[in-house]
C-alpha cells in the first residue's frame, strides 16, 4: 500500500464525506455515484485507500484542529511556532472550544476546536461505513477480498475511536453511515460504553484480517495492529485521569463522561492482557525490536534511527504510509516540517520549531548517567567547551534525534544538505558579541532553532524530504508493560520490560524497584524513546504529571543559547562558542481543564453534545 496519499482516484467518495459534521444532515446532492464507486474492485480499493488517508493522520497536520505545527510544541519538546500558528495560540490562550486555527477559516467552520479537528473524526467514520456497507456490490472481487475490507475499515474506525477516547472521554456512538432520513441527535456515551466499543471493534476487525501482508501491501491493518490499538486503549482507561473515583473537574451528573468513578487494579491487569497478546503476535510474525549490538546495545545509534526512520522496518506495526515530495500545503509532512531547516524551500523561519531545552534535559548521558545541563537563574554562563562535551557525551537517542547548534545532523553523516550549511540554515539562538547578554537574552534579533532541530525519521535519509509516521512500534508495547506491571505491583516484570528499550539505546540496566521512583523512570523512557512521535502531550495528561504546569504543557519553556566570539560564521562553526546559557522563551498556559479537549462551541449548540467540564 506503498503511495497511500499519493492514490486520489476515489471517484467522488471524498465529495460525499468531507464537509459532513456530525449531527448535521449528510450530503444527498448526488455529486457521487456509489455505484460507480463500488462498480469495480479498482475503484473500490482506491475508496480503501482514501479511508486509510483520512483516518491515520489522526494528530498529525491535516488531522489537527490547527493548520501548522505538531503536538511536540504544545508539551514541552520544541517551540510553539510562528505568532500565525496554531499552536502559539494555544500556549497564549489555552484551549479554545472556538478552535485555535491559523486564520478566520479555521477558527470558524465548526469543526475545531482545542487541538482537534472533531468534525473530521466523523467524516472519517462514515467513510469507513460506506465502504463496509457498500463492498458486496463489488462484482469482480472474491467475498475473501471484502471481508477482509470489512475488517480494515472496522479496524480504523476502531482506530479513530481510540483517539477520540483518550482526548475527549465519553463520545457518541456510531454503529453506520447515516442518511437524510436519519435520527441525527446522538448524544456521548459514557467512558466505559466508549471503551467497550472500542474493544468490541477490535474484536470483530481481528478475525477477518490477516497476519500479516506481504511487503507489497505494508501500512494496512493486520491482526497485530488491530491488538496494539486495544492496548493502548486499555493502557489510557488504566491511567489516574479515567481510573479514578473523583473525576479531574466536577461535570455533576455526567461524571461518567470522564471517568470510571472507582479506581480499580484489575485495568491494569487487563492493560498487561493486551500488551502481552501484541508481543506474542509479534514474535510470530517476524516483528522484534531492533537491537543488534547486545546489553547495553553497541549499536544503538543505528538500531534505534532504523527503527524511527527506516519504512517498514521489523519494528513497525502500523505506519502512516505518505511517500509524496510535494513541498505544498497538501502533504502533513509539508506541514509537519515547514518551520524545519530540512525543507528545501526555507520558507519560514527555520527557528519556530527547534528544540525546547525542556525536552533535552530528559536524555541520559551515554553510560545512563545524568547530564550536567545550564539551569535557568545560574550565576555565570558556561563555555562554550562545555557544550561541546555535553553534545558528545549525550545518549544515541539524542544524536538521532537532534542535530545540535553547530553540529552536523550525524543521522546522515557525509551528506552536504545534513550539515549545517545545507538546505539554507540560518542560524541558532546566537549572536556575535553580545558580550554582557547574560542572563537574560535569547539570541538578539534571531531567533534561530534555539539548541538544536529535530532530525527524528531521516536516518540516511539523503535528500528524501517525506517520512512514514510510526503509529505504533514494538517499543511501545514494551513500555506499557513496564508501566502496567509497575502499577499492578510487580516490578521485576516492569524492568524487564522496560531494560529491553534502555539496553537498546545503549544504555546500563535500570534496577530501582520502588513503585513511584520507578513510575517516574518509565515516564521518562516513554518521553525520550517517543519524542516527535505525538505521546507526551496525551501521556502527561492521563498520569495528571506532577509537572505538566511546569514546564511539560504549561509553565517556563526554555532554551539554550550562545554567546559567538567574533569572526564566527554562526551556526557553521561551533569552535567559535565564547559561551551559554539557558534562558526563558516564553510562558505556557495551562488550565485543569486542558485534560480533555473541549468540543466545538458549534456541537454543543446543537443541544446533543454536554461539553467537558471547564471550557
């Protein structure tokens, strides 16, 4: 299923569903003929196809409720973004039940809001109907062909519920597509008829999908992904923020809409089911997690970039398939990237999306041990020298990830468009001669990438500009079995698990075994091992994080910065660093209400949907 984006002859299905919100009346104009579309197994699997491109963006650009920027620059992991982003909105003002689009469009046509574009979930939905309740009509496919169709579409919805589940709660239940003559006044269905509809989808999906598909078809639902979707959502309903008594705000009767009203073990146990069904689907089917350099892993440079950056790696159990090199506004990797100094165009200022020190105080130095990092409030800069050892000594997972201020991106070493000259950089936050700039400047009047730029999905990337989006790796499984296992009192198990992603990253042992410290080392893991990859901003939330107002969604956002001796040509040469420090960028808001997204101020008007407690 190489090229998902890149199949557009979806013969009118699109026109049917896209404009569609839910609870509104549905298109009946007859712009498309369904008869057409399901006239051929050609047409058909291209309506497939357009049902995997709308429902796996889900969270990314073209999935969002905002047009720019990612989820990594609303939960500490780089900068918020240009003043016209949506995402600098949201670190002004909160979430929005009004939406915080880039312009008028956006905030306006009721299917934003917060960082979700709600409407689409269920554009989304009904497609994946259509073509379910559509398919037999197919003449020249064999019934084993539809029913496997069946199941991928039941399998994405499931997979769009999901997302729905852990950033709204309870939501209404739609069981198929809708017609005029519909009842269309379906209000949400509790957390737990939420959950249980999840799991009911995953278990009608699982039967009717294969194993696994051959390379020529990778990037569409197996049994594997269909298991990793139930775990994970039976990892969120395990967490504090629904397995709980009290829910995070007062909602009065509704309280059921945002949590479980009791705290009880046994999810997490049932978490640990889940999981342990995705690792013994794997290991049958030839997907393992990369380490080939032993314990701790001599390689784990190149294990873990292959992992995040190589397609259809061992690794991967379902990827958002996007192989287009438009550099438009019709590709979420466009998006993704476009404050990014690896997009050829450098049409933007390179420095709204660098990396956020907040984010990088969370990597181990290469022997585990911790970093010695420059603090906000520090009596004196550090040298230069300085941060030139810490860039060498910092775990592979960094070096991976990042490409530091004045350093070649060592993900694509020899390549002239890696380096710092190359793709048109301009600058970090630095600037020469500031001389008494300390403590308080951030760079002049440069903004620059502040201490670094993500490089996460390009390993040996060359001049590929696209990347696929992991949406579930193996790593992951074996994180949610740390942290299920640590919560379900065992830690001899939760170690075990989570030593197979540290041992990969190359990194000692971990053996602390009290429950709060350990809880505290697995969040960390998760944060490092899943930077860019859109888990902290849901993760932190479900664990309610001690520090989620300081410094995660809200609170100080930071970055280093550089004092450049005379003479340098900044940011190319890094033997020119007079000194740093870390400096205040700016506050992030944040408000107890912000653990769920709030629906559209438009839905709520229609009288069906009750809104989350706070907005």
């Amino acid at each position: 299923m190489k090229n998902i984006i890149k199949i557009s002859a979806v013969l009118g299905l699109l026109a049917l569903t896209s404009c569609d919100f839910f609870l509104q009346k549905p298109d009946t104009t007859g712009t498309v003929d369904r008869d057409a579309v399901f006239g051929t197994k050609k047409n058909a699997e291209a309506a497939l196809m357009s049902c995997y491109s709308n429902a796996l963006i889900h969270g990314l650009p073209g999935g969002l409720g905002y047009t720019h920027g990612t989820l990594g620059a609303i939960s500490g992991e780089i900068n918020r973004g240009a003043s016209w982003h949506g995402t600098y909105v949201i670190t002004e003002q909160g979430l929005n039940v009004n939406g915080a689009g880039s312009d008028a469009t956006d905030r306006s046509n009721g299917s934003s809001a917060g960082s979700e574009n709600y409407a689409k979930n269920w554009s989304v939905i009904r497609q994946c109907f259509i073509v379910k309740e559509n398919i037999d009509k197919v003449a020249d496919m064999t019934q084993e062909e539809k029913d496997v169709i069946k199941a991928e579409v039941t399998a994405l919805i499931a997979y769009r519920y999901m997302g729905m589940f852990y950033r709204f709660g309870g939501v209404p239940k739609v069981t198929k597509s809708f017609l005029a003559t519909d009842d269309l006044t379906a209000g949400r269905e509790t957390l737990e008829n939420t959950l249980q509809y999840i799991i009911d989808l995953c278990d009608e999906a699982y039967p009717g999908l294969p194993a696994k598909w051959d390379n020529a078809n990778t990037g569409r639902m197996t049994q594997g992904a269909v298991l990793a979707i139930k775990a994970r959502a039976l990892m969120f309903a395990a967490r504090p923020l629904f397995n709980s008594a009290t829910p995070y705000l007062d909602n009065g009767e509704l309280n059921n809409l945002i949590c479980f009203g009791n705290v009880d073990k046994e999810r997490w146990k049932a978490a640990i089911d889940a999981n342990e069904d995705v690792l013994e689907w794997a290991s049958a089917n030839g997907v393992a997690l990369i380490n080939t350099g032993g314990t701790p892993n001599t390689k784990a440079f190149e294990d873990y970039a292959t992992a995040t950056s190589t397609p259809a790696n061992k690794e991967i159990i379902l990827a958002y398939k996007n192989n287009s090199s438009s550099q438009d506004y019709s590709t979420y990797v466009f998006l993704y990237n476009n404050c990014s100094a690896y997009w050829t165009w450098n049409r933007f200022d390179s420095g709204e999306s660098g990396l956020l020190s907040n984010h990088i105080k969370l990597y181990y130095k290469n022997d585990g041990t911790e970093m010695s990092w420059p603090s906000l409030g520090d009596a004196a800069p550090r040298q230069g020298s300085d941060w030139l050892e810490n860039v060498a000594a910092i775990e592979p997972r960094a070096l991976a990830d990042i490409k530091f201020a004045g350093h070649d991106a060592m993900n694509n070493p020899g390549d002239t468009k890696w380096t710092s000259l190359g793709w048109g950089r301009n600058g970090y936050d630095g600037k020469i001669g500031m001389g008494d700039a300390f403590p308080n400047s951030v760079g002049g009047s440069d903004k620059g990438q502040l201490s670094g730029e993500r490089t996460k999905f390009y390993y040996k990337a060359g001049s590929r500009t696209w990347f696929e989006f992991p949406l579930f790796r193996l790593a992951e499984t074996y994180l949610n079995l740390a942290e299920a296992y640590n919560e379900y009192g065992n830690p001899e198990k939760a170690l075990e698990n989570l030593n197979k992603v540290h041992n990969r990253a190359g990194l000692p042992s971990i053996a602390e075994k009290d429950q709060a410290k350990l809880r505290k080392i697995i969040q960390r893991e998760k944060a490092i091992e899943f930077f860019s990859e859109n888990h902290r901003y849901f993760d932190v939330k479900h664990w309610k994080h001690e520090d989620i107002a300081k410094g995660i969604c809200g609170g100080s956002m930071r970055g280093f910065t550089f004092n450049i001796k005379a003479g340098a040509t900044w940011p190319y040469d890094k033997s020119k660093i007079d000194t740093y420090w870390e400096a205040e960028y700016y506050q992030s808001f944040w408000s107890p209400s912000m653990f769920l997204e709030p629906f559209p101020q438009t839905e709520v008007n229609k009288g069906t949907i009750t809104q989350n407690p706070g907005y």
